[in-house]
C-alpha cells in the first residue's frame, strides 16, 4: 500500500470521532481501560499532526482546509472546533491532576501519572491498589509530548479568540488561560520525572551483567582486556560528560572513575530508588521516593529521547514555550539526550567487524534476548544519525537489519505454525519492572510492549529520509511499503474502522474489536514521519545533475540557432513558440539544482519543441 499521511491521518481522524465523539461527549478509554497514558495517546492521535504539520493546524478557525473541516464536523464548525479542543484538554487534565491543600489552606495541582491499567503482574495476579498508582516513564514521555502539542496550539487559538468580542469567546478565552497554566505544571513535573528516572550503571567485566555486555561487544573474539580497554576509549568522552556535567542527580552506586569499569545509561521505567530531589522546584515530584532499578531499559530509553527531541525542537524554541525553570530542567534533559544517544550510538556501531548490532537478537545486560531490543538500538541509532551528520557508509549498513527485523518479525516473510514471532506482536514483549515489588509490598509487575511493527516503520521511514544513496533509499522505501501493507491488514475492518490493531487478521487467535490507542497513536507517529520526508526536496543524484546539464546545455545551442535565422519584425507563432521554449529552459535552469529529474525532463520537451519548429521550418522551405 502506498503512504498517503495526509488521507491516512484524516482517516484516523475520521474513525476517531466515529468511536469517541458522540453528541458533543468524549469517550475515554479503549482495549486497555483507561489511563494517564492511553487517554493521552487518545488525545494525541487528534493534537500531534494537528500541531506538527502544515497543513492540519487547527489553531485557526479561519485556515482549516475544507477536507479537515468536513472530518471534523462532529465537533462544530470554525471556532467550535478549536473549543472543542480546549474542552478534551481540560478533562484530560482534570483526570489526571489530584487537587491538595497545605496548612495555610493554599491549594495546588499535582499531576498523576500513573499507568493504572497498563500493568500487569507477572504471576497474573492483579497489582495492588498502590501499585497502580506507580509512576512510569511511558506516563511522563507521553505527557511531555502532549503538553508541548497542548501548548502549542493553546497560544495559536488564543491569537485567533482575540479578535473576536463575542461574549461566549471570552468565556473560551478565560478557560484557555486557566487551561494553560494547568498544562504548564503537568508539563514542568513531567520533566522532572524523566530527569529523575535517568541512570548510570557500571559493572565489573567479571560480574553477570558485564559478561553479557561483552558478548555483544566482542563481535572478533578478542581478549576481555582488549575489549574492555577499546569500549573505555570510544565512551571516554561520554564517560567524563556524565561525570562531570551530570550535576542535577547522580545515579546513587556508580563509580564513573573506574575505567576498568563498564557502563550504560539510559532510563530507567520509573523514578530510581535513591535519586536526589531537585531543589529549585516545589512540586512532590521533585522529592518523591522512587522505587526503579538503577538500570536503563531500552524501551523506556526510546520513549524518553523521541519525547525529549520534541521538547529541544525548533519549533519548541521559535514558540518560546518554556519558562525559566522549565528552560533549565529542559537543559538537563537535553544533556541526557544526547548522551544516551551517544551511547548506544557507539555501542551499536562498536569494533571493527561485525556491528553488534547486525548480532541479531541483541542481548541486554541482564541477559535478556529478543529482536525488540535490537529494534530499539536501530531507534536510538537513527535518532542519533538524524540530529547528526549521518554517514552513506552508516546507513547501507543499518538497511539490511532493517530487512532482517521485518523478516524475523513476520512483517515480510510468512508466518509459520507454532511460529515464536507471534508472541512479539501479541501479546507483545514483557519486561520485568525491577523494584515495583517495594511498594505495598505486592507482586512483581511487568510492562508489555507491542509496537514491533509500527516502531520498524518509524525508523525505516527515518533512515529512509536520511540516506544519500539511491539504492538504500529505494530499499528502506520499497520496506516502508511493505510493512504498511503489513499494518493495513491489521487495521480494524469493522467497529472502529481505520483504527488499529487486530493482529489476529495475520496471525491468528481471538479477534479485537476495540482500539489500542497505544498502537494507533504510534501509527500515527508513522504518519508524521511519513509526510515530514515527503516535504523534504527528493534525492538529488549527481548523474542526473550532469545528465540535465548535458541537456540544457544542447537545448539553449539549439535555440540560440533559431534565434539567429529569426527576424527582428517577425511576429509570427515562431516567436511565439521560441519564448516559450525560453521560458521552459529558464525554469530548468533554476531547478536544475535541487530537481535535476524534473529540469532534464523540461529541457528534453524543449528539445522537442525546437526540433519540430525546425523540421516545419524545412518542410515549408521544400514546398517553395
């Protein structure tokens, strides 16, 4: 199936109100019952293309395009939209903030960020009711995205209501101050959160954990030490920025001075158990225990760094969107950003043979295996590549793991009977939440993971965007089709049409019926990614440069020569022919650079044009 962001996210549009909005009431919830995190991925499949595309804004009554208008006749028409908006963020928010008092009677909002119903216990048991009430990264990564997207359109719509002076819109005026502030807080402690939930461990090379790292590392059979002295080497300068820059906490247990020592940081899935309080900021959060091991998951390192790249974007400072405060814990943020990036970027890519990561299924320090943590490392891989200057060498490598994860994933290859790439798509990959045990002493829980299919899209869409060779990017887009394909099929047929995800339609089992905003609003992101790499200007090959030049060159000789048997008083549709060859070969002249395709193809029609005025030119002189 070919990609179509624009008609593809004005479906999900389109379902999602069919399944939500009924007579101007917001349903919340979906398969997975309702939560801080699934209501706001609920709510992001509506405000996350609507805030980072062109095209979709909704902040302007008077600019939305007559397709999103018609979509969104549910909710109203012009300005009601942008109400209705405002209305699904303040229930939002108010189900997810507890309201306190201190002593002096003062009262104050403090964000939940609970998952609630996306735990699960190990044993199949349910959590206990303080268990449910357990932050998670997932919780403040979504909450920060959502939050920015919040922002973002709050200040567009506020614009818009100020020239009106209806009574009503100064109603909706009061509400979106009152509703920007609420954000604002929910925003500033979920950045705490995520600074609070970043870790470093080091292990001994000797130890379990260090055993598992370097056989991922050792891709040549080379002696421990060797190993062990080449990875303290290529991490050194990440090693001395988080010794010496990371100020605002440091991982309670780790020696960063060791260098015999090996290391890894990341995020954790929850506040960690004896990270320091943030002073400069008066919320619980900024001093709350947290009961997370000190040791980073891949997963929650990937929700984490997409949700920290939206807050460092351009448009994030173009806005201005963030206080002093916030500005200073954004700092942080982006600190541990880049240093994690830089971290498994390195370790990914690490030796001088085979990567690690072409070592397919990766292995994580504590030993686990699958290839969704490999499909994690390609993440962070490309989002390290696209805020640097990516390498033509990089990228032809990482493709064929690309190819390799859609295969073993059953995203291009047949699914076989009693096949194990079943248990990757549902019901999806459990990780063992370390430490949720020490609260209320309950049973151990797990957090499953599902979105194998749509995060190989994401990334394949990214790599695809940032290759330089024709034959990589024809490969990774030639991938992106097929696994659309893949992700068309398990898109609901009826109920929620246009919504995901049933993967029972590929691979068997009972069949869903209800939405997983979770998968949908991670299609969603698929979508995003998808338009944002049409909008780039196509490859541009240097042949074809020299191709179209050859061509213009021949095209403007060929002209010159009419010109020259042309007089100056004629007036005839020669003339007229001849400027509008001019004209043509102008334009292929400026597109040349950026459009070679398309200027070769204007000087080749030129061409033609010249050639047919001149064989009527000696076919007229035949006939004298």
């Amino acid at each position: 199936m070919r990609i179509q962001p624009r008609q593809q996210i004005l479906g999900v549009w389109r379902s999602l109100l069919a399944a939500c909005y009924h007579q101007g009431e917001w349903t919340w919830g979906g398969r997975n019952g309702s939560n801080s995190i699934s209501d706001a991925e609920q709510l992001l499949c509506l405000l996350y293309p609507a805030t980072e595309l062109r095209g979709f804004e909704l902040h302007l009554p008077n600019q939305i395009a007559p397709d999103i208008r018609a979509v969104l006749a549910p909710m109203g028409k012009d300005v009601r939209i942008g109400t209705a908006v405002v209305g699904l963020l303040e229930d939002y928010i108010t189900r997810y903030t507890e309201v306190s008092k201190d002593a002096d009677g003062v009262v104050a909002d403090l964000p939940v960020f609970s998952a609630g119903s996306y735990f699960v216990t190990q044993d199949g048991g349910p959590p206990t009711p303080e268990q449910l009430r357990l932050d998670v990264v997932d919780s403040y990564s979504m909450s920060l995205t959502l939050c920015l997207a919040a922002r973002k359109f709050l200040i567009g719509f506020r614009t818009a209501l100020a020239s009106e002076v209806r009574r009503d819109i100064r109603e909706v005026s009061r509400r979106v101050e009152m509703l920007d502030s609420r954000v604002d807080t929910r925003l500033t402690a979920a950045m705490v959160g995520l600074v609070r939930s970043f870790v470093v461990n080091t292990v001994t090379p000797e130890s379990a954990e260090g055993q598992a790292m370097l056989y991922m590392l050792n891709q040549t059979d080379a002696s421990q030490e060797s190993v062990v002295e080449a990875v303290s080497e290529r991490l050194e300068r990440v090693r001395i920025r988080l010794r010496n820059d990371v100020t605002l906490i440091q991982t309670p247990g780790v020696d960063l001075y060791d260098e015999d020592l090996l290391f890894e940081c990341g995020w954790s899935w929850s506040l960690v158990g004896g990270a320091a309080p943030i002073d400069f900021v008066d919320m619980p959060i900024a001093e709350e225990t947290g009961y997370a091991i000190a040791r980073p998951y891949l997963h929650f390192t990937v929700a984490a760094l997409d949700s920290i790249n939206n807050l460092i974007s351009a448009g994030t400072r173009e806005l201005d969107l963030l206080d002093g405060q916030q500005r200073r814990l954004a700092e942080a943020l982006q600190l541990r950003w880049d240093l994690a990036q830089r971290y498994w970027s390195t370790i990914a890519r690490f030796g001088s043979g085979r990567w690690p990561l072409e070592d397919i299924p990766w292995r994580t320090s504590v030993g686990e295996e699958s290839e969704y943590f490999s499909l994690s490392v390609c993440a962070v891989l490309m989002q390290d590549l696209l805020n640097r200057d990516a390498s033509n060498d990089d990228l032809d490598r990482a493709a064929p793991i690309f190819h390799e994860l859609a295969r073993r994933g059953r995203i291009v290859s047949r699914v076989m009977e009693e096949d194990p790439a079943r248990a990757m798509h549902s019901p999806g990959v459990r990780l063992r939440l370390i430490g949720s045990v020490g609260v209320d002493n309950g049973p151990p829980l797990s957090w499953t993971v599902s979105d194998y299919a749509p995060t190989l899209l994401k990334r394949t869409l990214q790599a695809a965007r940032l290759s330089a060779t024709m034959e990589t990017r024809d490969a990774l887009l030639e991938l992106a089709a097929l696994s659309m394909d893949h992700l068309n099929q398990r898109a609901f047929r009826d109920g929620a049409t246009g919504l995901w995800d049933d993967p029972s339609r590929i691979f068997g089992g009972d069949q869903i019926t209800e939405p997983s905003w979770y998968f949908t609003e991670r299609m969603v992101e698929c979508l995003v990614a998808a338009a944002r790499m049409y909008g780039d200007p196509p490859l541009r090959s240097p042949g074809l440069v020299v191709r179209a030049l050859e061509l213009l060159t021949e095209a403007e000789h060929l002209l010159n020569q009419q010109l020259l048997d042309l007089s100056e008083v004629d007036s005839s549709a020669n003339r007229t022919a001849l400027t509008l060859v001019r004209s043509r070969l102008d334009r292929a002249r400026r597109l040349i650079d950026k459009t070679p395709g398309t200027a070769a193809s204007l000087a080749q029609q030129a061409m033609l044009e010249l050639d047919e005025l001149a064989y009527a030119r000696i076919d007229a002189t035949r006939s004298l």
